[in-house]
C-alpha cells in the first residue's frame, strides 16, 4: 500500500490483516511524516511491518515500485491506505493458483445474475488513444468455484502474481489521472 496522509485509515488497515493470509506488510509512505505516523509504524504488529519512508519522493509509482523492488512473495495483495482487509481474501488466491495464465485478481459484488463492475474496465489502444469502457456484455465464467469475470484493468484491493509485477511494473513519469491505469496499459501490452 501506499501512504499519503490518511494516517487514520492506514491504522484501521493494519489492524484488519490477516496474519494467516499476509505475514509480511509493505508500506511506502510518500506523505509527509508527523508523530501520528510514527506512533502507527513503531506499535508491534503480529505480522512483519516493512516500511519505506519515501517523503521527499512526490509520486504514487515510487512507492509501487519501491514495494516490488523489495518484496520476495509470489504474490503481492494490493490495497489502498484506506481499505480494510476482506475477511474471504483467500478466495482470491484459490482463483490465481485454479488458473496460471491469470495475472490478478480482484473481488466484486454480485448482483442478482450478473457481477457488478465495481471500478474494472477494459483498455482499448486504438490509433494512439487509450479509451477505457465496457463495449459489450461480460461473460461469468467460473473458476475454483467462484464466479470470475475477465477485465483488463481491476480494482483494488487485487491479489497480483509476482511475474506480472517483475515483467512490468508502473510507470514512475505517469502523472496520476486515474490510479494504476499506467500498470494496467503496461500488463495488457
């Protein structure tokens, strides 16, 4: 996760992971530090806390790289400050490890008989234009029992296999329009 200034909900973050699921935590703090921060990052934590303190470092991508460059886990749950670790998260590594050829995964609410976009989208690269819509109906499949849906571009918090993190990872000059878009243009190319 990423850091700026929503100390609070990084703390109720840290509170809701499970130990069983994530052992060790990456943070890259690209905020400005306070005593508030420092009080949340020096508590013990029954996982492994691994910060990085990247203040002087005004870009969202640093400490997206920073996290890939450091960790050594098949796998990397992606999650902003503000969310709070589902408590069915596994479910999101049954479905990468039922299907290798998948590079993430995120959850969605399903809705009746069909699966609610909940933020994904597909990337369309046509005459140099980046176009991000839904052009037709999606198709639910199923895998390791679960309902999927394919997308180019998922929403957070999403389970990402460490291959597709070290083949590419996000652009450290992409000016934030819209979050992780340059990563996700990056894995579809």
């Amino acid at each position: 996760m990423t850091v700026f200034k929503r100390i609070d909900k990084l703390e109720a973050l840290l509170n809701s992971i499970d130990l069983d699921f994530a052992p060790v935590v990456y943070v890259s703090d690209v905020g400005e530090w306070s005593k508030r921060k420092q009080g949340v990052y020096s508590r013990p934590y029954a996982f492994n806390l691994k910060l990085f303190d990247l203040e002087n470092v005004a870009r969202l991508r640093a400490g997206g790289n920073k996290i890939v460059q450091e960790m050594t886990e098949d796998y990397l749950l992606l999650m902003d400050c503000d969310m709070q670790m589902a408590k069915n998260v596994e479910l999101l590594l049954e479905q990468l490890e039922a299907d290798p050829d998948l590079g993430g995964v995120c959850g969605l609410f399903a809705e009746e008989n069909r699966i609610s976009t909940s933020g994904c989208i597909d990337i369309f690269l046509e005459d140099g234009v980046c176009s991000l819509e839904i052009r037709e109906p999606k198709r639910i499949e199923w895998i390791a029992n679960y309902p999927f849906v394919q997308f180019d571009m998922i929403a957070n918090a999403a389970l990402l296999r460490r291959k597709c993190l070290d083949e590419y990872s996000w652009d450290p000059n992409y000016a934030v329009a819209r979050e992780h878009v340059d990563f996700y243009i990056g894995q579809k190319q």
